[in-house]
C-alpha cells in the first residue's frame, strides 16, 4: 500500500523559512515522479511544483517561483519542499503527491504551514 | 497560469445524474489527453478518480465517468449516493510542463 506522510510544517514569521518533507512507502520511489500541491484555509488545490525521477525537470507555479526549491532523496525515499521569503498568502495545508500517468495517483495526508507575526 | 473553470456548485437528488464541466485553453485541456479529476471529503486529501480524460483507477466506482470536448472536460456521476457529496477539482498538464487545477465544485447531494 502506498503511503505519503508530510512533515515539517507549522507557524512561521513572513519572510521566513521552512523545509517540508515527505516520507513515501508502498512503491519504487526513485521511480516516481512527484508533486506538491497546496490548499488554503476554506479554498481550493494549487498545483505548486513538481520533479522528476531522477531529481531533474523541477518547475514552479508562477506564485512560488524563485522563492521555493523542490528536491529528492532517492536513497531515504523522501521529497521535499523549501520555502524561503515566506508570504501570509502561502499559509496552506501542503500535501505531496506521486504522479501515475499524468495524474496524482497518491497524496498524503497534508501537512499545515501558518504564516503569521 | 489560470485555473481552470468549474461551476461553484451542482446538486441532484439520490439516483440522479450529474455532470460537472471544467473549461481550459488549448494550452490545457484543449491540447492534451491529460485531464484528472479528484474528490475531496471535508477535511480529507483528495483522491483520484478519473485520469486521462476517462479512465477509472482501480477501486473507484464505475458511476463516474470522464469525457472530453474541445476545451472542455466534464466528470458524469450517475446513480447519485450520499456518499458523493464531496468537492470535486479537475486537473490538466499545460504546455508549460506544470499542472493547472480547476477552482472546485462543491457537489450537494439532496
């Protein structure tokens, strides 16, 4: 069974930092490519960012662009987030997801970053 | 990057039919086979329920259904349950090699 279990989150200053994480079981995961998409309070999915198998291929929504690296660790099965200049309107829940023939096949659980003074 | 159109919301009596439409671009939905649709429970992850335009993954009930015309792409849930109250997100690839959601579509089952 595939599991995706998000971690890091939490309450952060804008112009902050936080690194997200998530776990995956359940599959080949280095061969996978994966996602993150984010949710905000009462609102809808906004696809964020998404790599390649091999850790290659990263692309941005234009609203993260050059603020947020996405990057893998095929060895610890892990994807992850960095989200630095951190802004009040990227307070969301976070999940990750495994993309399976051009969809997001798995997501995890979520994972809520509150971005507030 | 714009997302893509769907109603607010639909609703249907138990046993009915529903259709929800997701308007894109030629640069989305118009220009790729690639249009997923996902049901989400209040304070749940979605999950997926039509990819590629129509194709069910394994487990997900042969009530929905998936179509496509020109820009626009429609998921058909028939034989209405309780259960399907949910919100319902389409999804595309675009040609910029990122994905676009669709705003959501709260569906009411009466």
């Amino acid at each position: 069974e595939v599991h995706l279990v998000e971690s890091g989150g939490g309450l952060v200053q804008p112009g902050g930092s936080l690194r997200l994480s998530c776990s995956a079981s359940g599959f080949t995961f280095s061969n996978a490519w994966m996602h993150w998409v984010r949710q905000a309070p009462g609102k809808g999915l906004v696809w964020v960012s998404r790599i390649y198998s091999d850790g290659t291929g990263a692309t941005y929504a234009d609203s993260v662009k050059g603020r947020f690296t996405i990057s893998r660790d095929n060895a610890k099965n892990t994807l992850y987030l960095q989200m630095n200049s951190l802004r009040a309107e990227d307070t969301a829940v976070y999940y990750c997801a495994r993309d399976l023939a051009y969809s997001l096949h798995d997501w995890g659980q979520g994972n809520l970053v509150t971005v507030s003074s | 990057q714009s997302a893509l159109t769907q109603p607010a919301s639909v609703s249907g009596s138990p046993g009915q039919s529903i259709t929800i439409s997701c308007t894109g671009t030629s640069s989305d939905v118009g220009g790729y086979n690639y249009v997923s649709w996902y049901q989400q429970h209040p304070g749940k992850a979605p999950k997926l329920m039509i990819s590629e335009v129509s194709n069910r993954p394994s487990g997900v009930s042969n009530r929905f259904s998936g179509s496509k015309s020109g820009n626009t792409a429609s998921l058909t849930i028939s034989g209405l349950q309780a259960e399907d109250e949910a919100d319902y997100y389409c999804s595309s690839y675009t040609d910029i090699n990122t994905r676009v959601f669709g705003g959501g579509t709260r569906l009411t089952v009466l």
